[in-house]
C-alpha cells in the first residue's frame, strides 16, 4: 500500500500502465485521472458511451477501454509491441487531465453553474399590459 501524498505520486510517476480497478461501476475513479495526470497510460474498463463523452475519453486516444479480460491483452499486447502508440496516448491522456479535469477547472465549472440566480424575479402586470415590481396592498 502507498502511503498518500508524494509516496503515492512518486509510484505513479514509475507506473508505465496503470490498469483500473472501477469495473464496472458506471463511472470513472479519480485515481484514473491521477494516473493519466502523472503521464501513466490507462487502462480502464468501459463503463459506457455516455460516461466516456462526459469525461473526455476516446478509446486508444487518450486511454485504453475494455470491457473483457480478452480485450485488456489484446490491446496490452498491441502497446508492448508499439512504445510509440503508448507514449501518444498516454501524452493525449495527461493533456486532457491538464486541460479538463483539474481541481480549478472544477472549482470553475461549478461556479459558473451556480452563478446565475437561484429564481427569477417575479413582475406583475397590470390592466394596461405594463409590467411593474410592486406589492399589493391588503
């Protein structure tokens, strides 16, 4: 077990291909994303078209997806036999992280998410079709 901190991001920095854990929960774990960050290539079961667009992911792009045992080595074995094809996608990979899937990137999706108000300020319109912000009186 990595002790969390510079321990877990030095063993990261070592890993080559890092193979996921999150099978299949429907959706990806952040340590996918941690991984990638640190220039791994990822390998990572498929959890779907949907969860795939959401986050960025294109299969032998910028991650490897499988959804069986068969499928991993296939493609495993395609990448020992082309350091080429794993150094791009694990390039295209730590990119997306950089550029999509950062603790400020999220910070600011939120933000902007919750920027607008809450509800919409209510008018009422009179006999004459004219709009006007008042109360009425009891």
């Amino acid at each position: 077990m990595t002790k969390p901190g510079n321990d877990y991001l030095q063993t990261l920095n070592r890993i080559k291909y890092f193979v996921s854990a999150d099978i299949p929960f429907g959706e990806y774990m952040i340590k996918n994303f941690e991984a990638m960050a640190c220039g791994c290539t990822l390998f990572t079961w498929d959890q779907g078209k949907i969860e795939n667009d959401a986050v960025g992911f294109v299969d032998m792009h910028n991650v490897v997806l499988y959804k069986s045992m068969d499928e991993l080595i296939e493609k495993l074995t395609i990448l020992r036999n082309d350091d080429s094809l794993t150094k791009k996608i694990a390039l295209n990979g730590q990119v997306l992280v950089q550029h999509s899937h950062t603790w400020s990137h999220a910070a600011k999706t939120i933000t902007q998410l919750i920027e607008p108000p809450l509800r919409e300020k209510t008018c009422i319109k009179s006999l004459f079709g004219l709009k006007k912000n008042y109360k009425l009186k009891k």
